[in-house]
C-alpha cells in the first residue's frame, strides 16, 4: 500500500493511508472471488 517509503507526516494521514489501502486490497480481492476482476490487469 506504499507504506514503506511514505510522504505522510503524522499518525492520523498515515492510518488513513492505511486504510485505503486495505480498502482498496480487499475490493480487489473480492472482486477477483465473484469473477468480475481478473487478476491478469494488476
């Protein structure tokens, strides 16, 4: 989620990022589940 080298001062941008990228994973990863999202795209 870009968490290794972050531009982002400060806990509460950082857990927000955090949670986007989470988000992000699992929409992705349930997507890919139901079939509406390949995983060739990525």
């Amino acid at each position: 989620g870009g968490l290794r080298k972050t531009k982002l001062i400060g806990r509460a941008k950082l857990s927000a990022q955090l949670l986007l990228g989470f988000s992000v994973y699992n929409l992705i990863r349930l997507g890919s589940l139901s079939g509406w999202w390949r995983g060739a795209h990525v």
